[in-house]
C-alpha cells in the first residue's frame, strides 16, 4: 500500500506554514494592522485528509490553537508582547513537529515499517509467508508460523505493553526469523527450517523472556500453525486467531499447536459453541 498522497500533502504543508510563519512574523513587526489582515492563512486540516490518513484530533486542536494566536497578533494595534510571541512560536513548533511525525510514520507505513516498534506490517507479511510456503512446495523444508498475542484487551490497547511485547518477540527469533506487528497487541513469528516442534521451543522462550522482565505485568498466548502446500495462508491465519480467541476465554499465557480441521467441522463446531 502506497502514501505518497499522503506523504506529499504533509510536506507541502509544512513548507507552506514555513513560508506563512515568515509572513507573520515580518507583518506583525512591520506592517500596518490593514496590511496585515491581508495574508493568508492555511486551510484548516479535517478529521481525514482526501487519500484517507486520519489526522490526529491533537494536531487539529494545536492547528486551531495557532490559528487563533496568530489573529491575536495580526489584530493588534501594536507590536506583540514578547510572552505573547513566545506562545506563538513554540505552538508553532509543537505543530510542525505533529506534522513531521506524521509524515514520518506515512514514510515507515510504506516501507512496511510500524513507526511504534520498528515491526515489519501486515502488508510485507502475506507475500513473505506465501515465499516459504512455496519454498517448501518446491524443497520441503519445514516452516512455521506462531501467532502471540497480549491477553487481555485493555492489556493490549497500552502502548507501553505493545512496546514490551515487541521487543520479547524480537529477543525471541532467531536472526535468519521474520517478525511482524499485525494489530494492537499481536505479532506473528514466521520461523524458517522450522516445525511446529521449533515453533513451541519458539514460544517456550517467548514465555520464558516475558516472565523474567520485571516491568511486564501481562500473559501472552501464542498457536504455532504448519502451514502446508495447497494452504490459503491468509484463511489458515483468520483461523488460527479463531482459535486464539478461543483458548483466551479460558487461561492466560497458554500456547497450543494449531490442528486443521474441515470447513464441515468447524462449521459444525460454531454451531455447538452458539447452542451452549
């Protein structure tokens, strides 16, 4: 998936809030307050820009709040204070260091990059996983992947969490291992020359590494899956998050081989779960 849209649009208006900070500052220290109303302000960002980025609300206020300071100081009659100044330029600051955040996470995201943990996405992962799939149609080398995943949803919507598990799992692989952050609080493990025997040691250690750091103070629950030749890898993932939800109504911290069953039999098992 491609931001450049999105990408060009921010650094266009960090540039044009550059040349617009310039104009303020010389038309509040020189310029008559007539002349001064006649520069132009930047249009207000909305909740989402036309290529789909969600702005921040934060930088919708910051931008508002600039805004606002700078009128303050074009309506005056005469030179602004030096605290009213020095309020308008650090806002000015906080406001393009938002936007160059942003641009900078846009930049990551299209290289496949999670700008939190520095993870490979979802988008680099099903194309990787379907080239060992195929290496092992081709040369029947095991592989393997492990799906982890923090217990507990407020657990998993804390970013300090996120951060912590992250780095367990990139403690955890191996160097010639794939790794990917694929939602709040989830990551598959692509293991290479790897059975599911190698994908429980995997998540043996995982566990090992989360309970020997002190400042973490939650369970992650992993299914290790062997994908065959023939498999969809997108469908065995969806089922094998099924499956974690399953076994995470029931224990922290448990970690199970995924087992493939028929689509008549998991149908059939759906519907025994919703008649209990």
């Amino acid at each position: 998936m491609t931001h450049e849209k999105d990408i060009h649009f921010l650094a266009t208006l960090q540039s044009d809030y550059a040349a617009w900070l310039t104009q303020i500052l010389l038309s509040s220290l020189y310029d008559s307050v007539a002349d001064r109303k006649e520069i132009m302000f930047p249009e207000l960002l909305t909740s989402k820009t036309e290529a789909g980025l969600k702005i921040p609300s934060r930088l919708l206020d910051s931008q508002g709040i600039l805004h606002e300071l700078a009128k303050k100081i074009m309506n005056a009659d005469s030179k602004p204070s030096k605290d009213v100044m020095e309020l308008f330029l650090v806002t000015f600051e906080n406001f393009q260091a938002s936007l160059q955040k942003l641009e900078h996470g846009q930049l990551m995201a299209d290289f496949g990059i999670d700008e939190l943990t520095g993870m490979q996405t979802q988008d680099r992962m099903i194309p990787e996983l379907q080239r060992e799939l195929e290496r092992r149609s081709r040369r029947g080398q095991p592989f393997c992947f492990v799906i982890s995943r923090i217990d507990g949803e407020e657990n998993r919507k804390n970013t300090a969490n996120i951060l912590l598990a992250s780095k367990a799992v990139l403690k955890t692989i191996r160097s010639f291992d794939d790794a990917y952050i694929t939602a709040d609080g989830e990551f598959i493990s692509s293991l290479k020359h790897s059975d599911n025997n190698g994908g429980l040691k995997f998540v043996a250690r995982l566990n090992y590494i989360l309970k020997e750091n002190t400042d973490i103070h939650f369970a992650m629950s992993s299914i290790v899956a062997e994908p065959v030749p023939g498999d969809s890898i997108p469908q065995l993932i969806e089922n094998v998050r099924k499956e974690l939800d399953t076994i995470a109504q029931y224990e922290e911290g448990l970690a199970e081989e995924y087992k493939e069953v028929s689509p008549l039999t998991r149908y059939l098992k759906s519907l025994k779960e919703k008649l209990e």
